[in-house]
C-alpha cells in the first residue's frame, strides 16, 4: 500500500483534487498498482508555517 505524502502551502480543493489524481496515475503507472491501493495526504499549511531562510512564507509574500 504506497502512501504518497504531500506538504505544501494553501491550495484550492480543486488543485488538490487534481494532484491526487495525477499523483496516483503516475505511482499507478511505475508500481502497476490499482488506485484502491494508493493512498495520498496532502497537509495544507499556513504560510506563516513554511519558512524559507529567516523568514515565514507570509513574510516574503507581503513584501512583495
């Protein structure tokens, strides 16, 4: 049973729904796997959860 795990910044559930299914076509592909056995998390963080260097996500978005 692969998991595919995914962490990433705010995303629209329609995106969301587009990696899943993209995601699990491509592991589908390489394993031969079917799709019931291929789970996918997505953790959907805020951007003052993600840093990059000194700075939050949210900081360097603001200051653009």
């Amino acid at each position: 049973m692969p998991i595919i795990n995914i962490t990433m910044g705010p995303t629209t559930e329609e995106k969301k729904k587009e990696i899943i299914d993209k995601m699990t076509k491509t592991l589908m592909d390489i394993t031969n796997m079917p799709e019931e056995k291929i789970f996918t998390i997505i953790n959907d963080l805020p951007l003052e959860n993600l840093g990059v260097g000194r700075k939050s996500v949210k900081e360097l978005v603001a200051s653009k």
